[in-house]
C-alpha cells in the first residue's frame, strides 16, 4: 500500500483491528490497563477532558466502543468513522434519549460544508493514522465547529525521554503491524494545527498529548 494513499492513511481503521471481537476487549485492555500502566496517563483523566470539552452539539470522530460518548451529556451526537463495527458498538453504548447520527467515512473525508458543531471529539484518533496529511484535516475541521465551538482530544506521543521499556516497545511494535502511525508526530505538529485558534491548550500526560482549542467568536 503506497504511503500517502487514502488507503495507507486510513489503515487505522480496519476491521482487522477494530471489530466486534477487539473492540469488546478494548475498554479493559486499552483503557483500563494499557493507559495506566504503559502509558502512565489514566482514563480518568481522558474522561474529565471530554467532560468539560463536549458541548451540546457534538461530533465524534473515531468514536471506538462508545466509552468516552457514553460519559458525555450532549444530547446531539454526530460520529464519523470509518469502521462500521466501531459506530455501531458505540451507538449501543450511548443509550437512549439522545439524537445520534452515524457517518461512515473517513477523517479525511470532507463533511458537508452547513455542518457545524458546538464541539469536536478526536480521542486516541490521530496516534492511528501515519503522515503529516492528518494536522492539515485537524487544521481544517475548525470550519465545522460553531463560533466559541471547541476540537478537542487526545493522542498517544511518544516521548522517549519519558517513556517506561514497556511504552517504548509497544509504540514501536503498533507502528510496525499498522495499528499506529505516531512514530513522526511531534507536540510541534499539534500546535501548528490548532495555531490561529482560541484559548489553545496543549499538555503531555505521560505518553499521551491531550489538547483544546476554540474557534474565536
Ligand atoms: C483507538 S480507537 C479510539 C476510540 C475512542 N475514541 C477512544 O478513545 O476510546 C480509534 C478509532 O478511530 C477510527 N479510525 C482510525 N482511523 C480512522 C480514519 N482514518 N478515519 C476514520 N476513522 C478512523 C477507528 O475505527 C476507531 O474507531
């Protein structure tokens, strides 16, 4: 699969990685045991992250099992993901009361250009994709958030100067079989993607890099 294609780009996204069998592990592996241990940044701090970023009109790119969306309080979810088995695990989760819509696509893919959202979710998304085109897309999603609407997420970063044995082989070993695509990022590529925004927020906890910004009113 040649780099830079649409295929490489969204390899992130394969059922192969994420289908029913992964994704009913994935909140004890990836969010219990993996986010504590090996990357030292606790998914109880993931959640407070979603919790005072999400607004009532929300969007949710790479939704996963739904866990994050289903501790949020927005009454109208958006999710966009390119892996069927991921939208409908985490509309499952999300439970009644809530309006929600599914948009099988990828990231990259363009959104109508009427949509805007009071926020946008990106959790654990970026880390899955290789190459630089994803700063660009995260660059542009401003577009769809309302006025004051805030893009906000999280994505593992690896920090060798930090990071425990455990951390350094298991990002080495996911960008290797596909399943990530980190190993250029850098906090600098994050920052010039939110440049030009409000109130923008970028912090390292552990190996995970966790960011705000707000499209100014
Ligand atoms: C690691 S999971 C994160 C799930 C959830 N946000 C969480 O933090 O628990 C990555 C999710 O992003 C989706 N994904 C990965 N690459 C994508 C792409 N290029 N376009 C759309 N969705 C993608 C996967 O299908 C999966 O649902």
């Amino acid at each position: 699969m040649p780099t830079g294609s649409a295929d490489h780009r969204d390899r992130g996204a394969s059922i192969g990685i994420y289908n029913r069998g992964t994704l009913r592990v994935y909140d004890v592996g990836v969010l219990g045991v993996t986010n504590t241990l090996i990357w030292r940044c606790p998914t109880r701090t993931l959640v407070d992250h979603y919790r005072s970023h999400a607004g009532p009109a929300h969007l949710d790119i790479g939704p996963g099992t739904g866990y994050f969306l289903e501790r949020i309080d927005s009454p109208w979810i958006t999710m966009v993901d390119l892996n069927h088995a991921s939208l409908a695990a985490a509309e499952a989760r999300i439970g009644s009361g809530k309006q929600v819509e599914r948009i099988q696509q990828s990231f990259f893919a363009p959104l109508g250009d009427e949509r805007q959202f009071d926020s946008i979710g990106l959790n654990f998304l970026l880390h899955c994709i290789p190459g630089h085109a994803k700063w660009d897309r995260l660059a542009e999603l401003r577009r769809h958030l309302r006025p004051g609407g805030t893009v906000f997420g999280s994505t593992v970063l690896p920090s060798p100067a930090t990071a425990n044995p455990a951390a350094r082989l298991l990002n080495r070993t996911y960008n290797r079989v596909g399943v990530f695509g980190n190993a250029e990022d850098t906090m600098a590529d994050l920052d010039a993607a939110l440049a030009g925004m409000a109130g923008v927020r970028t912090r390292q906890v552990g190996q995970v890099a966790l960011f705000s910004a707000r499209r100014p009113e």
